[in-house]
C-alpha cells in the first residue's frame, strides 16, 4: 500500500534548499506530498508565491516538454526563468563546473539541468549552494516519473494495488519509473529485448527502496510484462545520443510495439503512457496512442504541475 500522508506541509518544508537528481533522493513521504501539491496547483486549490526568484536552466540536450514546462511552471509561481544556453555561454567553451556552478549561485536561486553525464550533475550540485534539479540524465529522468505517477493517481484514484508495465528499452525512464515506483509501493514491470534491460545497480537500489511492499520485475516477453497491469508506458527505442544506433534497435525491439494486441493483455481499465516525443509505428501504434485508453496529453501537462509543486518545495514558497 502506498504510505499514508497525514499532512503534506512538514514533508514538503524538509524539501527546501535541497536537490533533485535523482527519484531516490526523496522519501514516500515527500514524494506523495509532492503529488499531493501538484494537484492543489493544479485545481487552484493552493497558491504559491515565489516572486523575485529565479531558475537558470542548463540545457545541454535538446527539449520542448521540460523547457517550457519548467518556464511556464516558474511563471506560474511568479518566478522567471533564464536560459543559459551552452551555446551561447562558457560553459559551451568547457569552464570548469566548479566554476561555473559556484558563479551562477550567486546568480539564481535553483539550476534545472538537462545533460548526459550523471557525474556532470553531481559535479554541479557538489558545488553549487543553491538547489540543482535533475532535468534528464542518461540515467535518470526524475521529473518525468513524479508527473508520469501523478497521471497514474489521477486515473485511479490511489495508487494502491496498482501495476505499471514499461515496455521497451531499460533507459533512464526505466530507471526513474523503478525507483519511484518502490517508493510509491506500485509494481514495475520491465519488458526489454535481451542485452537492453535497465541498469542492475539501479534495479537492486529499487528493490531495497520497496522493502517488500511491491514487485520490480524484468522479463524479455512483451506480453507476460503487461498482462493485467494497470498502466502500460513505452519510450523511443533510440534515446538522444544513440540516433546511430536506430536501425540496429529496430531489429532488436522488433515485436515491443505498444499496440492493439498488447493493451488487450493488459487489465481491461488500462491507460497508456508516453513521455513523448513519439514514434507513430514504431514504438506505439497510432491507435494507441491516439485512442481512448491514452492518458499521454493528460501526462505531458502533468510535467508542468509536478515540476511546479517541486520549485515550490525547492525553493521554499510554502
């Protein structure tokens, strides 16, 4: 079951000053009171101010979602956002991260990057005093899962009991879905060509954040891993950087389509998730994706109310 939450204030006012580069950096707790808050800014319920406050964004991989989301979200909050684009600063001409973070500290309140290495991200959180927000990794995509399980509430109404079966390569969404998804008590199933399964180290942190309370299972059968789950979610199968490996994958994912035959095996009340962007035909069909059990727009929105309940925590407007 997932932990209860008797309030969310006391979990969310621990989050400030803090990073986020990883799902495991939370707790249950905060987690679902992140949620929680989402939803209330969402719905209007609940108003957070952060006027005078400033996100710099580090953006060395391409984005439309998590750009304009974390935009828009900091808007929302009253905040402003500056796109410190490594094209067109030093830190495209390689000024050391040390440097560069221990600057931009005395700049902006919060840094939301999204680049390659992890070890680059830690680097910028080691050395800035300001929070550092894990806005995609190669290993890790944490904002993604905390508005990829807001849209699984939303669906169900509770998270309890709940399965959720990720079809495709075992990238960094895999990795984020598995770890949130032990702290959340939703079962994960990852169904991946062999030799494409997620990280070990990631799989056995996951099972260790579960305790029990949920099964994170790997198969190389597409059809046994979403038979009766819940939610059924796939990814491109060539992440940004593997583009030269697209034809190879196709041959490896051949049969991992998310589409009518596969969501039949699922539970009869199963929606289908995206983190987008997609592949008509390749890793969802068209049907599926633009078919009645698709909560895809509905889980692309959620990327701009969870990262907003997170900047409010962050950034402590509560």
């Amino acid at each position: 079951m997932s932990p209860p939450i008797t309030s969310s204030v006391p979990a969310l006012k621990a989050l400030r000053g803090r990073d986020l580069l990883s799902c495991a950096d939370l707790s249950a707790e905060e987690t679902l009171a992140l949620l929680q808050l989402a939803g209330e800014l969402r719905s209007g319920a609940r108003r957070v101010d952060l006027h005078g406050q400033l996100l710099g964004l580090i953006f060395t991989k391409a984005s439309t979602r998590t750009r304009v989301s974390f935009s828009v979200a900091m808007a929302r909050l009253g905040g402003q956002t500056l796109d410190l684009n490594p094209a067109v600063t030093q830190v495209g001409r390689g000024e050391p991260i040390a440097d560069t973070a221990r600057v931009l500290s005395r700049y902006v309140d919060a840094l939301a990057i999204r680049t390659f290495a992890q070890q680059d991200l830690s680097d910028y959180a080691h050395w800035a005093s300001i929070p550092v927000i894990n806005a995609l990794t190669d290993l890790e995509h944490p904002c993604q899962a905390l508005a990829d399980f807001l849209t699984l509430q939303d669906a169900f109404g509770s998270l309890d009991g709940l399965c959720l079966a990720y079809v495709g390569d075992g990238n960094n969404v895999a990795h984020s879905l598995l770890l949130c998804g032990a702290l959340l008590g939703v079962s994960v199933r990852i169904a991946s060509p062999a030799g494409f399964e997620p990280d070990s180290a990631v799989l056995e942190q996951a099972r260790a954040l579960a305790a029990g309370r949920c099964s994170l299972e790997l198969t190389t059968d597409p059809v046994a891993g979403v038979r009766g789950a819940h939610a059924l979610y796939t990814d491109v199968w060539a992440s940004m950087g593997q583009e030269q490996e697209q034809r190879q994958r196709e041959e490896a994912f051949a049969g991992f389509c998310l589409d009518e035959a596969l969501l039949a095996a699922a539970d009869p009340r199963a929606i289908v998730l995206h983190c987008l962007p997609a592949h008509r035909g390749e890793e969802i069909s068209a049907g599926v994706i633009d078919g009645p059990a698709s909560r895809v727009f509905d889980q692309a929105e959620n990327r701009l109310h969870a990262q907003q309940a997170l900047l409010a925590a962050l950034l402590g407007g509560l």
